[in-house]
C-alpha cells in the first residue's frame, strides 16, 4: 500500500502554496547545494545525497512529477501539489507518495526532502508514519 507525507500551508508558512516547478526549482537547488558540499568535501557526496532523476509523464501534467533513482537502492518517488477544504478557506499542499514498490531509501530520501522543503517554506509537515512536525512559527 502507497504510503503519503504531506507539507502542509498554513499560518506563517512563507508562501500560500506552490507549484510543480516551483517545486522542482526547489530540488534543484538543494541538489546544488549538495555539489557545493561535495566539492568542500572532496567527494560526489551529491550523487549520494539526490540519486534521482526529475520524470513527468503527459498523463501527470500539471498535477505530478516523480523521481526517478538512478541505482538499485532507490525506484520513485512521486511528488504532487493539492489544495483541501471549502473553497472560501483553501489549504494547499505538497503531497510526497511512496509508490508500492518504493525501497527503504526511498522512504528516507523522501523524509529528508520533505523536511528539507518544510523547514525552507515554514510550513506543517505531516510525515509518512503519521507523525505531525512544525516548522511554521505558532504562538
């Protein structure tokens, strides 16, 4: 069974909601931090740090994109935006699915993307166990 995390916009996040390509702009980014990381370091920790590949498909236009890995280790991970609630009150959200055959790498690259964009965005992250993190400033 598919197992889902969701980067939740509420109060005090930093942006409403995102796009896909806002989204995938994001990644990029973090996937070049990686490489600046890597080239302090002295090694491809990048390769190790973001082992997949951005896919979209025609069927998923607009509405997903996954990841594709680029080893053994890690499959996909497929990553879509959303919004819940009366349409007076919309709540947008990024909605992280680990398909049925996601690997355990997977499962953690997808956590620390999901915290990765949280922490940026400011935002609620409810993550694939169903546990609830708060990057979003309450009072």
């Amino acid at each position: 069974m598919a197992q889902s995390a969701y980067i939740k916009f509420v109060s005090g996040s930093a942006v409403s909601a995102l796009t896909l390509d806002e989204i995938k702009e994001k990644l990029l980014h973090y996937r070049d931090q990686l490489g600046q990381t890597a080239k302090q370091l002295g090694w491809e920790y990048d390769e190790a740090g973001f082992p997949y590949t951005i896919e979209t498909k025609p069927e998923g236009e607009g509405k997903w994109f996954y990841l594709k890995g680029t080893n053994a280790l890690y499959r996909n991970i497929v990553i879509g935006v959303g919004s819940e609630g009366s349409p007076d009150e919309q709540r947008h959200y990024v909605q992280f699915v680990l398909p049925d055959n996601a690997t355990h790498g997977d499962k953690s690259k997808g956590n620390e993307y999901c915290k990765y964009l949280s922490k940026l965005l400011k935002a609620e992250l409810h993550l694939f166990n169903g546990r609830t993190m708060y990057f979003n400033p309450r009072k």
